[in-house]
C-alpha cells in the first residue's frame, strides 16, 4: 500500500517536472496582463476633473513667479 501511494507521489512528480518550462518573456506577459485588469483606471469625469486642477495649479504657480520676478527686479532697479 505504501508503495502504491509512492509511486502515485512519483507520477505527479514527474508531471509537474515534465511540463515546459515557462520563457520569461511568457511569464512576464502574463503578469503583466493579470496585474493590467486589477489597476482601477480613472473615468472620463475624473481625467477632466484632473486635468482642471492641474492647469489651474500651473496658472497660479505661473501668476506667482512672475509677480516674485517683478517683485525682485523692483528692488534691483532700486540699487542701480
């Protein structure tokens, strides 16, 4: 009986050794894929909402270092 179960542990054994080894590139795609359908991606409303915010961040970082710029050139034409 022992043996039995033996040589059935063996057989599976051999299956899974017997199987053709994965490239990396294949293991790689699958990866990739299965990691791509678990990635929430953002609706056309959040892209649109996103991309307000940002500009408006820029046009206000831009009004800032340009009024730091006037501001300073104020006080260098006061030295000259």
């Amino acid at each position: 009986m022992a043996k039995e179960v033996k040589e059935k542990k063996d057989k599976k054994a051999k299956k899974v050794t017997e199987k053709k080894p994965k490239t990396k590139k294949e293991s790689l795609t699958k990866g990739l894929k299965k990691e791509m359908k678990l990635v929430k991606w953002p609706t056309v409303k959040e892209i649109v909402k996103y991309t307000i915010a940002t500009v408006i961040f820029c046009v206000i970082l831009i009004v800032f270092f340009e009024l730091l710029n006037m501001i300073l050139a104020y006080i260098k034409g006061l030295f000259n």
